[in-house]
C-alpha cells in the first residue's frame, strides 16, 4: 500500500499602513490606507498593487521615495506585518 501525501501551501496575509503624502495625496484622495499583502511582499510588489487600484499613483512612481518605518528604502526591501510604508514625492517650493 502507498501513503499518499498531500502539502498544504501556507500563504498568510500580513497588512502594511500606507502614508500618501503631497500630490499622492492629492492624487489618490487618501492621507493613509491599510492594505493587506502576501507575507513575503517587497516594497515593489505593494507599489505594484498600489498603481493597479489607484491609476493616478501610477504616473508618480518612478520618482516616489519609498520609506518604511521611517527609514528610505528601496523597493526590493521587504515589508513585515505592521510596517508603516510612507510614499513620497519631491516638494518644490521657497
């Protein structure tokens, strides 16, 4: 007789505040946002998702600084649950 086995595939969701600041802000229409991703998840694949639900955030993305928990990072970083992920963009002004 054969032992079948069977491998469960174990994917968990982790969520991630996200900070729009200046035209994002603007652009979107939220100030923050709480969006769960698959653990694992780098910066790159949350802006990824970020520009499919929300196309105004997509014209932005290549000059949007990404900083999560406060330290710049880039988008290969990876997110942990309960990240705060600020995206910035450059201020002009005097």
């Amino acid at each position: 007789m054969t032992e079948a086995t069977s491998t469960a595939v174990n994917t968990t969701a982790i969520t991630v505040r996200v900070l729009f600041f200046s035209v994002l802000r603007e652009r979107v229409g939220l100030g923050e946002l709480d969006v769960s991703i698959e653990s694992g998840s780098r910066a790159s694949q949350l802006v990824d998702e970020l520009a499919r639900a929300y196309p105004a955030f997509d014209a932005f993305r290549g000059i949007t600084r990404i900083a999560v928990n406060q330290i710049y990072v880039d988008e290969s970083a990876e997110l942990a649950d309960g990240d705060e992920v600020a995206l910035i963009t450059p201020v002009s002004g005097g």
